[in-house]
C-alpha cells in the first residue's frame, strides 16, 4: 500500500476516534486530535510526516480563519471592541516580549534575536483552537466572541511581529521607527484589500440565489482575499479576517432560507473536516522536529519548554488580573466592567491556546537562523502544552466556575414569545384585509396560539414548557421516519417521494436541535 494512502487512512481513524472519546468524556475534540497525531507520527509502517508551512498558510489558514470571522457576533464585537483589541495588540505584545526577555536570558544558546523570533512566533492565540476548543462548551456566548475575535485580530498582529523579528534576527539589524510603518502598512494593508474583496463579492451574491453557485463563491472568497494580500506583501491573514467580518456582518439579504441551510451545513461538515486534519498533522510533527535535536540534551530542552510555557500562561493570567481593573478604573466604558467577576476573567485567562498558525511561522523560519530547530521545538512543545493541559480540564473547569449548560436562556424565551406576538399581530392585520373570512386564517391562528400558551406558562415555566415540547416533538418525528420507512419498504410510496418527505423532516429535526 503506498505510503500515502497509509497515512490518510491513519488521520482518518485518528479524526473518528478522536471525536467518539471526545463525545464520550465532554473533552475537546482538538485535545484528542492532537495527542492522535501523536500516536500516528510514531505508528509501524508510517513514514515521518512533514508539515509544509505553506501548506498551512494557504491550504488551512483561508477557510479556516474566513468561517471563523463569519459566524462571529457583530454585537458582541462592538459592544466589547476595547477589551478585544486590548487582548489582541496589548496582550500580544506583553507575551511577545515577555517570552523573549525570559528566553533571553534562560535559553542562552538562542541569543536576543532568536529569542524575539520565538516570543513573535508563541505572542497570538489561535483562532483555529479557540473556536474548535471553546466552540461546543458550556461558555457563555459573550467570553466565546472576546475570545475568537482576540485570536482572529492577533493573529495579524503576531505575523508581521513575527516578520519584522525574523528581518532582524537574519540581518543583525532593528529600526523602531522602520518596523512601526512596516506593522502599520501590513495591518491596514490587509484589511482595505480584505474590505474590497468583500464588497464585490456582496454584490455578486445578492444578485445569486442559488446554492450550487453560492457555496462555491464562498469557498472561494477566502481565497480571494488572502492570496492577492499575501502577493501584495501586506497581511493576507487580517484580509481574511477582515473579509469574513464584511461579509458576515452584512449577511443579511445575502442568503435566502433553503441557500442558508446548505451552505452552513457544508461550512460546517468542511471547517470540521479541515480542523481535524490540521490538529492531526500538528500532532504528528513531534517525530520531524525531535530528529532533529539529537545535539541537545534531554533535560535542558525538557527545562526550557516547561518555562517558555510557564510564561505564556502567566503572563495571560496575571494581565487578566490586573489589566482590566486599570482600565475599568481609567475608562468610562463598559468592555471590561461587564467582565469583572473573577469566574470570566479566569476563563478567558486559561483559554490562551496556540496551535497551526504559531507552528507554520516556526516551520517557515529559514535554516539559516542560528537554532532554528530548538525555536521549533519550543514552539510545538507549547502548542502541545496549551491544547492539552488547558484543554482536557476545561469542560470541568467550567462546571466549577459556575457556567453550566442551558438548554433554554431567559433571553431565548423572551425573543420566541415576540416572534410569536409579531406574527399575531401581523395575522390580525391580513384577516382584516382579506375577504376570505375567519376560515383561511383558524389553522394558522392555531398553531401560533398554542406557541403563545406554551411559552408564556411563566419565565422559569416557559422554559421548561420549551425544553419537553423539543423532546416531544423529536420523539414524534422518530416515529414518523419510523411510519415513512414503513411505507417505503411495503412500496406504498416510490423513493423519489420518499425522500423529498425525509428531507422535510430532517429540516425540522436540525431546527429543533439549533434550537434546543
């Protein structure tokens, strides 16, 4: 068998059973993934699996980064844009320097520049990581955005940090005054080409309703942005970034309700899909970079990356304990007041997770670098450390912080009984008009009446009122798939029929499970 296909059927056993002890022990999925690729690296009969850094950048980075900046909530983002930049640029930079100054003076056969190369390389969190870590737990909604929109706008920041200390590290040469334009023509750079992108794409996908043609503009668009960015030497990443933001937060009138349902169930089934391949291969690059520190003593690289580690998880921390009460204190508004009780300041403070983005920029640093591989083992050993010991305890970390799940919020409850009066109202308004009489309207009237009782049994009545007729209602499509086969089987019905009725039942079923 050749090699390559070994290795895709071992990622693939590697993503599926993953995701079974992940739904199995509420851990992370990427936790597993990457202890999986592991496992992989060192399996009989596999052969060292390299990781190309541009593989990374342009294969996994585009889509990746684009869903993630889509989906993510405009309110949340302008409601709490000073805490998120603060974490994105402030934060970023404290690590940065942070890591170098210790790396500095600890690591000492990496000298000043190899040292900020590593601090530029591990200063951003990992948009990738943090929206697949976080992005199925208990969190609440607002510490989730603060904490993708922080690893979507670092990201940029890192990258040209990253850039401009590995110009110094292989020149012997750093201009302050040359690296604050570089930084600022890189970021606004990006996110004008990723703005312009866009705009034209909206235009294009307002005037098309049809998923066989939207998905793969949207497949595309990610592409758009970033490769032209990157070619233009400006931040393919912010473009990205920038792009999805567009994009997302315009939305509306985009996609018409049959378009939406396909395309968010492909951008799901494809991020899923390209995440885990990428947190397998993460894995999997132990074996490339340990064969390639044989000159090095065990303990001494075993020391180092227990410090450089220590450091970026204290730094996060204590800035989350102190900086926000500085600028609560100093400012009028609101982003870090409403994230004052310890309980979020810890959360947001434990889920600084690094992961590919950090990992390519390391692979990408020239051979000629003086330690170019103990940078890269720092940086992997990091990245293990981050998914793996602050990833497996967190789902129980938030059960203690008090951020359990629920199924059904006061706020849900609240908007479903307006959307129920709103169609009432507008009800009333077509019976008046219409000459048709009270029969063409008594069914409709109805169902939105019931609705109406059954929300409206009290607040904490009400949601549990939802909570069983969600669990009635899929017990019922059950038995009506049951009914469905049954006739098909007997060939009551012909297949093409068939289907078209499963279809419909499945979209109620994935309306009920968003909705529960």
């Amino acid at each position: 068998m050749p090699s390559q296909v070994l290795v895709g059927l071992a990622v693939a056993v590697a993503v599926i059973a993953s995701v079974g002890l992940a739904r199995w022990t509420r851990v992370p999925v990427p936790c597993y993934l990457v202890l999986a690729g592991l496992v992989v690296s060192f399996a009989p009969g596999i052969e060292t699996i390299h990781l190309p850094p541009q593989i990374v950048f342009y294969g996994f980075l585009p889509p990746l980064l684009y869903a993630a900046a889509f989906l993510t909530a405009p309110l949340e983002v302008r409601r709490n844009w000073g805490a998120i930049l603060l974490l994105a640029v402030g934060l970023t930079a404290a690590t940065i320097f942070a890591v170098a100054g210790v790396a500095w003076g600890a690591v000492a056969a990496l000298g000043a520049g190899g040292a900020f190369v590593l601090g530029s390389v591990l200063g951003p969190t990992d948009p990738v990581s943090a929206t697949a870590v976080i992005g199925r737990t208990s969190a609440p909604d607002r510490l989730r955005t603060i904490l993708e929109a922080e690893s979507l706008v670092n990201d940029g920041v890192g990258l040209v940090a990253f850039s401009i200390a590995l110009t110094a590290a292989k020149t012997g040469h750093f201009s302050a005054p040359h690296a604050v334009w570089r930084f600022f023509e890189l970021s606004v750079g990006g996110i004008a080409i990723g703005i312009v992108v866009a705009a034209i794409v909206e235009r294009v996908r307002r005037r098309v309703h049809d998923a066989e043609i939207e998905i793969p503009i949207s497949l595309v668009t990610p592409y758009a942005a970033y490769i032209p960015a990157e070619r233009l030497h400006v931040s393919g990443i912010l473009a990205t970034v920038a792009c999805g933001l567009y994009l997302g937060w315009r939305s509306e009138g985009i996609f018409r309700p049959a378009v939406r349902i396909q395309s968010v169930a492909f951008w799901d089934t494809f991020s899923f899909t390209l995440s885990s391949i990428l947190f397998v291969l993460l894995g999997a690059q132990l074996r490339p970079v340990l064969d390639q520190l044989g000159s090095y003593s065990g303990w001494t690289l075993a020391r180092d990356a227990v410090l450089v580690f220590a450091v970026v998880v204290v730094v996060r921390m204590a800035w989350m304990f102190t900086v926000p009460h500085l600028v609560a204190g100093l400012s009028r508004g609101r982003d870090w007041r409403e994230i004052d009780p310890w309980q979020d300041r810890l959360l947001l403070g434990w889920c600084g997770m690094r992961g590919a983005l950090s990992l390519a920029a390391a692979l990408s640093i020239p051979a000629s670098v003086v330690h170019r591989d103990e940078i890269l083992f720092l940086t992997f050993t990091t990245i293990l450390a981050t998914l793996v010991l602050l990833g497996i305890p967190l789902p129980w970390l938030l059960a203690a912080l008090g951020f359990g799940a629920q199924r059904v919020t006061p706020e849900e409850l609240e908007t479903r009984q307006a959307l129920v009066e709103s169609a009432l109202r507008r009800l009333d308004q077509l019976e008046t008009a219409s000459a048709a009489g009270d029969a063409s309207f008594r069914a409709v009237r109805q169902l939105y009446e019931r609705r109406w009782e059954q929300l409206s049994d009290g607040h904490d009545g009400g949601r549990v009122a939802l909570a069983e007729y969600l669990d009635v209602r899929r017990e019922l499509l059950d038995v009506e798939r049951s009914e469905l086969r049954r006739r098909e089987r007997e060939g009551l019905i012909d297949f093409t029929t068939a289907r078209k009725i499963e279809r419909q039942l499945d979209h109620e079923e994935s309306g009920l499970r968003t909705a529960g």
